[in-house]
C-alpha cells in the first residue's frame, strides 16, 4: 500500500495562515474598532498591493525550486549565492521573533475586548503583587511557551490547531461585530 504524501497544506488554510501571520489577530479588531466598515476598503488595498504581488513571488519561487528542502534559504541561495542567503535568512528569523514577541503581548487587548467589552488589560494583576505591565509580560512569555510546545508537536498537528485557530479568529471577529452592531 503507497504511503500518501499528507504533509500537503490547502490553499484555503495557507490563505489564512498568511492572513493570520501579517495582519494578524490584534490588528484587524483594532482597524476595526478605529476605523468601522472603513477599514474594508483598507484591507483590500492591501490584498491588491502586498498579497497578491507577494503570494505571486512565493509560487514563483516555490515551483522553481519545488525540489529544495530549505525554505526561504535555498530560494536566495540558488537566487543571490550563500552569503547573502545566510543574511537574508537570518534577516527574515530576527523580523519574525521580534514579530512574535510583539504579538505575544499584544494579543491580551482584543482578548480582553472580547471577554469583558473594553480593554481592561490596565487593570489585571498576576498575584496581587506584579502590576499590570509585568503581568502582560508574564502572559506574553507563556504564550511563547505555548505556541513554541504547539509548534514543536509536528507539521500535520500544527495544521489541525491553525485550522482551529483560523476558525475560532473568524468567530471571535464575527461575534465582535456583531456585539458592536447591536450595541
């Protein structure tokens, strides 16, 4: 019996992941919260100016060098040579855990938004004893643990919670609209 190649990702959940990744959780509740049903008008001129053309040159660069197993990496090797891979790479991993470190301390706002209606995260304290500042940090620094142990259990289990993710991202921002609409 042939073994299926199940380490195939649809384009449906590589949409959201991109979605997810650069926009981000925090942002689009934000835009929305600041700007209303303005802000549509914004995401789609980012969908025309960043995704498509960026979307674009990852399929390019992904059927070119369909048979290289090093990401991003083996893309500038082959493109720009070792040494400016090696740059370019680490360039890319510095940004993204920077990134990560910023959406780990800002994905408390819209949290709290959804749970108690307002941004009530001035006022949590861990313990009675670390202000509100430390606290964020401390959740922070969990969520890094977390996603980092979630991460760590696999491609085709991160998949099945990015798709739980995905989904429960979509509902919460339904539900927040709709609790907005009514109120």
């Amino acid at each position: 019996m042939g073994k299926s190649n199940s380490k195939k990702m649809s384009a449906n959940k590589l949409a959201l992941m991109i979605l997810s990744s650069i926009f981000g959780f925090a942002n689009v509740t934000v835009a929305y919260d600041q700007m209303g049903y303005a802000s549509i008008i914004w995401y789609i001129f980012a969908a025309l100016v960043f995704f498509l053309p960026s979307g674009l040159m990852f399929a390019e660069y992904g059927s070119a060098f369909s048979e290289q197993k090093g990401g991003i990496y083996s893309w500038l090797k082959n493109s720009i040579g070792d040494h400016l891979a090696f740059i370019g790479t680490f360039i890319w991993l510095a940004g993204w855990v920077i990134w990560m470190i910023s959406v780990a301390s800002k994905v408390w706002i819209p949290l709290s938004n959804i749970f108690f209606g307002t941004d009530k995260t001035n006022t949590w304290h861990l313990l009675s004893f670390f202000n509100s500042m430390q606290t964020i940090g401390i959740l922070a620094i969990t969520w890094v643990i977390v996603v980092t142990f979630f991460a760590g259990q696999g491609f085709n289990q991160l998949l099945k919670y990015l798709a739980l993710g995905d989904f429960s991202r979509l509902f919460y921002q339904l539900l927040l609209w709709r609790y907005r609409l009514l109120y």
